[in-house]
C-alpha cells in the first residue's frame, strides 16, 4: 500500500535529471538532423519521402499533445466516461481522409497547403486561410505551454508566479531542436516523445492496479462523481453526449486533415496516396490505443483517491480539480525516478505539438508570405536561415503569449473546444470550396466564412455572451456543437451564395 501522506515536495532529485537528460537530448537531435540541411524541401517535408509509419506516429503525437494527455484522464475523472465513444468515429474517418482527402491532395506537392487556394479562388482566399491558420495554432499552441506549466506547479508544490518560468524553458527547448533539425528532427522526437507518452500512462495505471492488489479500482456502475451524459439530447445546453462526441471528433479529424498545415505537410512529406494513408491509419491505431489508456488512467485515479481521501490536500476535489488530479499524483505517488520519466512524457507531448506547431507555421510563412511577395532569399542557404530565424521567433511569441490562455473559463476539455474548434471547420471550408465545388465563387467563399465565424464565436463563448446556467455553470450551448455548427452554416451559405452568383453569370453571358 502507498503511503497516504505525501512529502512535503513531489519530485526528487533524479526526476529532475531525467527530464533534463531527455531535454538536452531532443536539442543533440535536432542539431544531428541538421547538420547537412541544405534545402527547404528538406526542412519542410523531409525532400517528400519519409517513412510512412514514423509519419504516421508524428501526426498523433502531434495532434494529441498536452491538451489531450491531461485533459482526458480529467474530463473521464470529473465529468464521465463518455468522451471515449469517440473511438467510434475512428472508422469513418479513416475511409473518408484516405479514400476522398488524400489522393485529391497528394496530386499536388506544394511546401504549404495554402498555394492550392490561389489558383482556384485568388490570393484573398489564400491569404484568409493563411491568416486564419496562424492564429489557430498560434493559440493552440500557446494553449497548451499553459497548461503544461500549469501542471507543473501542482506537481512541485509552487504558486502560479512560476507560470512563466516553466512557459519559457518548455517553449525555449522545443524551439531550439525544431529549429536546428526541420522536419526529420520533429519527426523523430515524436517517435521518442510518443513511446515516453504511452509508458507514462501505463506506469500510473499499473502502480494503482499494485496499490488495489488487482483491478479494483475499475468502475462497475456509473459514478456519483459523473455528470449526466446522454446518447442524444435536444437541449444544447448537455454538456457532452454520445452522438455529439462521435460527430464533433469525426468533423474536427476531417477538417484537419484537410484544411490544417500541420497535417497535410506529414502526408506531403510521403512518396504517394498510399503511403499516406499508411500514415493516417497508424496515426488512428496509435491515438485508439493511447486514447482507450489514458481514459483508463482517469479511472485508476479515480478509484485511487476514492479509496484514499486523505492524499488529496485541503480545498482539492475531485469534481471540480479533476485536470490536476493526475499531476498531483505524478509528483506525490510514483517513486523517485518513475515521477521524472512520466513527467518527461507529459512535457514531450507539449513539445511534440511545439515543434510540429512551429516548423508548419514557418512553411506557411515562408512560402505563402516571403516567397509569394518576393522577399526571399536568393539562395537556399539563405532560405534555410530565413526559417530557422522565423521558427525561433515564432516560439518566442507562444511564450509571451501563453499567459493569457488563464482567462479561458471551463476544464481543459471545454478550453480546447473553445478554442480549437473556432477555426479548424472555418479553414477546411476554404479548401472544399476550392477543391471540390466547381462553381464556387470569392465572394461565396468569403459569405460562408463570415457566417460561421459568426455561429463559432456565438456557439463558443456562449456562456460569456449569453449568461451560463446558474444551477450546473454551463454554457447555453454546448462547446460540442461550435465544429459541426460552423461547419454546417459556412458550408449551406457558402454553396448557396456561390450557385446564384454562377447562375447570375451564366444568365448575363447568355
């Protein structure tokens, strides 16, 4: 049995050189990677013919990050476990990204997604969809630093004042090897960071399976702690529901690999549509199996703290401090060197998404920016140089900006969705219209994306615009329905505009 008082700090001195050696060593990789560099094919897209099963690990961990890694094991401790029937989306998913999404976007090999924009719908378009991008994973990046460092502070027993401090060493090492080593480096990294995500996980899991003396601690009946979460509901206010979690996860994968520079760059960098798809169904695998995992972890903390009451300090509760749960027992309840390793994972999950995150953002900026308007180096060398200085630049920006994800309201879950899902339908959209609408028109394109700008924002900080239900503190409607209500109203506006004016065309040319 562990112990039930934890000491006054919860990290010993070898957790802390563990997580200095796997930082130190992600910097040696990225300076190996990029010693020989000496195009920008090959900083951006690893020269187009990179192993498809590493791509494919790269794309879930670069879309599972912190965000998930903490608040999965904390919205299935504090609110329920119905998140988890987002597995049934998996499927669907698949057959749509790899058999429609892949092979119309793998005829093109372009460095940025956003060229293909200009040659249908003109630079406005490509530009909106670059604009919107950037300020996407500008936020979600900077998002997640936050919650890392928040994290952090519960694990080692210091106020929100290191917020900061812990903001800037995460974002400072994940800038320093993703702008040493490109695109392979990142890669690599996530493989490395991925392997450490997982066994971080196992390990809690099988420490309270030893703690219990078996599977003790998995639920048998819903719990008291849980929130009503049903398959369908009719009030938009329902927090979560079954239909919604398969839908909202189904749109958000769709829409971000076909609209999102961080995922399109990894299919670009394989050799063809199969390889791709290769990709994206490890990516599905890995993220089914880490996903089934870490919904388990909020289940054993459950059980665990359940079990000792005592190990959670004064005005801690598990309903309303679900997302610090499992730091806290991180720092307090795993031995001396086992804290350090999953500490080491949590943090590579934010730095999976960092590095991915900045070396898509300085290939958008580079080549839809710099190159597009003629301010490029006339030289290669000087093109990689160019986006080593961006990449840096751009990390700095995430940790100065980071701070100001604290005034998002909700758990970690609600802050994701609140954010997040803004822009991922809106950017999508774009790419629809270019790629698959034959009649679409500019000003239908930019119609539809004002209207479901309009809804996301209105869906999204519904609570803040509207009042939040004073018995439950939710917001009117639910965060769950910003992607599908987006993308719905952006895409019935956007056709219908769109076939008018090409009706009112054809009309004036008969």
């Amino acid at each position: 049995m562990l112990a039930n008082t934890p000491p006054p700090s919860g990290l010993a001195i070898i957790d802390w050189v563990i997580v200095a050696v796997y930082a130190t060593s992600t910097i040696v990789l990225g300076w190996w990677f990029g010693r020989k560099q000496e195009s920008t094919k090959e900083y951006f897209t690893g020269s187009g013919n990179m192993n498809w099963m590493l791509i494919g690990v790269s794309l879930f961990a670069t879309l599972l990050s912190t965000i998930s890694y903490l608040s999965m094991p904390g919205e299935i401790l504090g609110k329920g476990p119905i998140y988890l029937t987002n597995l049934i989306a998996y499927p669907f998913i698949f057959l749509f990204v790899g058999y429609v999404i892949i092979p119309t976007y793998m005829k093109y090999r372009v460095t940025s997604a956003y060229e293909l924009l200009e040659d249908k719908l003109g630079l406005g378009i490509r530009l909106l969809g670059v604009t919107m991008f950037l300020v996407l994973r500008l936020t979600w990046m900077s998002l997640l630093v936050y919650l890392a460092a928040k994290a952090m502070i519960v694990m080692i027993g210091v106020d929100e004042s290191w917020i900061p401090y812990i903001v800037l060493t995460t974002g400072l090492v994940s800038v320093i090897y993703t702008t040493l080593g490109g695109l392979r480096a990142v890669v690599v990294t996530d493989l490395i960071q991925t392997i450490l995500l997982f066994g971080g996980a196992l390990t809690v899991i099988a420490m309270i399976t030893i703690d219990f003396g078996g599977f003790g601690w998995f639920p048998t009946e819903w719990h008291q702690n849980w929130d009503k979460q049903p398959i369908l509901s009719f009030d938009p206010s329902t927090r979560i529901t079954v239909i919604g979690t398969i839908l909202c996860v189904f749109i958000w994968y769709a829409c971000t690999s076909g609209g999102d520079q961080v995922s399109i760059q990894r299919f670009m960098a394989t050799k063809d549509a199969s390889s791709a798809r290769k990709a994206l169904a490890t990516q599905l695998v890995v993220g089914a199996f880490v996903g089934v995992t870490l919904g388990l972890v909020g289940m054993a903390l459950l059980g665990f703290f359940q079990a000792h009451p005592e190990s959670l300090p004064n005005g801690m509760s598990l309903k309303e401090n679900s997302d610090a749960i499992f730091p806290r027992y991180i720092a307090f309840h795993l031995p001396p060197g086992v804290s350090g390793i999953v500490i080491a994972a949590m943090f590579a999950a934010a730095m999976s998404s960092i590095d991915s995150g900045v070396n898509s953002i300085t290939a958008v900026v580079t080549t839809d920016i710099f190159d597009r308007f003629g301010y490029s180096p006339k030289t290669e060398k000087g093109h990689i140089r160019l986006a080593r200085i961006l990449a840096f630049s751009i990390g700095a920006f995430i940790v100065f900006f980071s701070p100001v994800m604290g005034k998002i309201s909700g758990n970690i879950t609600t802050m994701a969705g609140k954010t997040v899902n803004l822009f991922v339908p809106l950017i999508f959209c774009l790419f629809f219209f270019a790629l698959f609408v034959k009649f679409s028109k500019p000003a239908g394109v930019w119609a539809g994306w004002l209207c479901g700008l309009i809804t996301a924002i209105l869906i999204a900080f519904s609570g803040s615009i509207f009042g939040v239900d004073p018995e439950t503190g939710y917001d009117p409607i639910s965060f769950q329905w910003t992607g599908p209500a987006a993308l719905l109203v952006n895409l019935t506006v956007g056709l219908g505009v769109s076939y008018l004016l090409s009706r009112s065309d054809k009309t004036a040319n008969e």
